[in-house]
C-alpha cells in the first residue's frame, strides 16, 4: 500500500458555486441555523454526503468564516464530519488556528448536536460559542448513527471552558432533513455496526 503525502478536505462543486465570491452575512441565529439545514437538506439531495452541515460565524456580526458538510463517505475519511470540515475552513480563511481572536470570536451553527470527535474538535477550534439544530438522540434514534459516549455534562464542560451552547434550535426541520436521509436509504457509517 502507498502511503498518500497529504490528505485534502474539499466541499461538494454545489457548496463551492454557492459560497463563490460572496460575502454571506446571516444576523440572527434562526437565519444561521436554517442556512445550516438548508445546508444538510441539498448535500442528501445532491448525494455528496451525509446529512449534517455546519458554518463557523463571528458571533457578532453573522460573517460566514468558513462552511462545511458532511463529507465522510465520498473522501473516505472518518474526521470529515460537517463540523470538523467547517473549523478547519474557517480557521484557513482567518489564518487563525484560534477561532477565539476572530471578530467578538467564532460561532458554530451545527445542523445536529457535535458526536463525540467534533465536540473535541470544539474545544480545540477556538470556538465561543455552539448552537445546533437536532440533538444526539434525533441522530441516534432516527438514523441509528452512534455519536460516542457524550458526556452527560459536556454542555457545563464547554460553559466552564467559556464556551456558551444554545441547543435544539429549529429542531424539527433539522430532523426532517435526517428523516429525508433514512428514506433515501443513505448509509450509515458506523466503523462497530455491533455497538
């Protein structure tokens, strides 16, 4: 086996034609957060992942910095959550690896709560504050996708770290764009299906 010199995080043509050129500005977190669900509905329609979608934000403002979906499936890389993959756009149009020192600092608007390696890569990313649209147990429940043994106080973790979380915003048309996933028999990729 040859062992590749790089690997490379890209988003689907359909994401890079929308985000070409523009300066998106959404000032409130429902115009975010649905931006974000719209975001996971077209990457099920348009098959080039898996139904989640994220955007880092400065808090203040509503900038979009940096935009991700999920992109496991297509890219073979297990880290190439939505959230994992907008951090790391953000963090590369900031060239700031310290999400903090961005404008009153970085939001992530998540379409579902961060599984386990995601909230990790919150706490790493700079992140101040986290809002998200269906929780674990909608992904867990509706797609039967494991998102890792969650603290069950990892919400006051990220507050002492100075992180705020605001959760289950636009909920229901965040689980509707999974339910569209499960009709559409889109896989899903647990690496211990016996778990």
């Amino acid at each position: 086996m040859k062992h590749p010199a790089s690997v490379i995080l890209t988003l689907p043509s359909w994401l890079n034609e929308l985000l070409a050129g523009k300066e998106i500005l959404l000032p409130s977190p429902e115009k975010r957060m649905r931006w974000v669900i719209g975001l996971s509905r077209r990457n099920v329609e348009e098959r080039s992942g898996g139904p989640f979608a994220a955007a880092v934000f400065e808090r203040e403002s509503g900038r979009l910095l940096g935009a991700g979906v999920n992109r496991v499936e297509p890219l073979n890389l297990s880290p190439a959550h939505a959230e994992v993959v907008a951090i790391a756009f953000a963090q590369k149009a900031a060239k700031n690896y310290d999400l903090s020192r961005v404008g009153a600092g970085g939001e992530l608007v998540a379409s579902s709560q961060p599984c386990l390696m995601c909230l990790g890569a919150v706490l790493w990313s700079g992140i101040t504050r986290l809002t998200y649209g269906a929780a674990a147990a909608d992904v867990e429940g509706v797609l039967g996708f494991d998102e890792g043994p969650l603290p069950r106080d990892w919400q006051r973790e990220l507050n002492r770290r100075g992180i705020t979380v605001k959760g289950e915003l636009l909920r229901a048309e965040a689980v509707a764009v999974l339910e569209l996933y499960k009709q559409l028999a889109g896989t899903v990729y647990n690496s211990r299906s016996s778990l």
